[in-house]
C-alpha cells in the first residue's frame, strides 16, 4: 500500500470541506435576496395601511443591498455556469419585484388610487414576488444538491482515510511483533 497518497487524500479533504461551506455560503446568499425582497415587501405593505413615511425604513434598506446580494451570489458562483444563469434571471425578477413595489407606493402616495385599483397593483406585485421567490427555490435546491453530493465525496475520502490509518496501525502493529 502506498502509505504517500495519505497527505493527498489529507488535503483533498480539506478542499471537500471547503466546498461544503461553499454551498452553505451560496444558500445563505440566496436567503438574504429573498429577505431583501421580503423587507421591501413589508415597508411597502406598513406604508399603505398607515401611510407613515417612518415604515418604508425597510424598503430603503433593502433596495440599498439588493444589488450587492445579487453581486455576491454572482461572484460565490462563479465557478457554477447553472447558477450564473440565474444571475441575470434574478436580477430581471428583482428588477421587475421593486418596479412593482414602486408603482403601488406612487399610488398610494397620491392618494387619489381607489381601493380596487389598489388591490390590483398589489396582486400585479404579489404575482411577482411569486416568480422571484420560485427562482430562488430552484436555486437553493441545485445548491442543496451540490452539497449533498458534496458531503457525500466528504464521506468517502473520510472512509478511506479511516481505512489508511487502520491499515497504517496493522503495518506498525506487525514490524513490532
């Protein structure tokens, strides 16, 4: 047995291990979109019941870091041609989220919007969180496919460095006797 390959396998795993915190990365990155998304959402919603300026504090918020979240998860995936597509899907989905978001607050800031064309705009809006929100699933679920596949590889490096070490021990365990 070729006792040299253990410091490769050594360090293979730890390049498994860091494509595992990857993946946690990636998913993470996916959520703070979709909390961005859903802050605008709430700022927006706490505006039209109480017409408070003090309630869209969440929405500027979240429209001040939506794009470097989208930035980020672009740059985390890199090396994933899938979930770059998503990046520009993401970023027409957002795009079209706050556009809707900023329509039915220019109405509701007018005051001159009655209640059914108001409903409308936020059933328009609702339809497309509803689209962002299915684009982020699908990219949360490839990312907790890579790092199931990922954990697995993790296992059986881990198996077979265990297996090494036993057979390491038998070797010095004979020479001895």
């Amino acid at each position: 047995r070729d006792l040299h390959s253990f410091p490769t396998r050594r360090s293979s795993d730890l390049d498994g291990q860091s494509w595992v915190l990857h993946s946690y990365q990636v998913r993470d990155q996916l959520r703070l979109l979709l909390s961005d998304a859903q802050d605008a959402e709430t700022g927006q919603r706490g505006f039209i019941i109480t017409r408070q300026e003090r309630f869209l504090a969440p929405y500027r918020a979240s429209r001040a870091r939506i794009q470097s979240d989208l930035d980020n998860f672009k740059a985390l995936t890199v090396d994933n041609p899938d979930q770059q597509r998503r990046v520009p899907v993401l970023g027409n989905l957002i795009q079209d989220r706050f556009g809707a978001l900023d329509f039915t607050l220019t109405q509701a800031q007018s005051g001159q919007t009655t209640p059914d064309q108001l409903l409308n705009a936020l059933d328009q809006g609702r339809l497309k969180m509803d689209a962002l929100r299915s684009e982020i699933a699908g990219a949360i679920t490839e990312e907790e496919s890579l790092l199931q596949q990922r954990i697995a590889s993790r296992r059986v490096l881990e198996t077979a460095e265990i297996s090494a070490t036993v057979e390491i021990g038998r070797a010095s365990c004979r020479e001895r006797v």
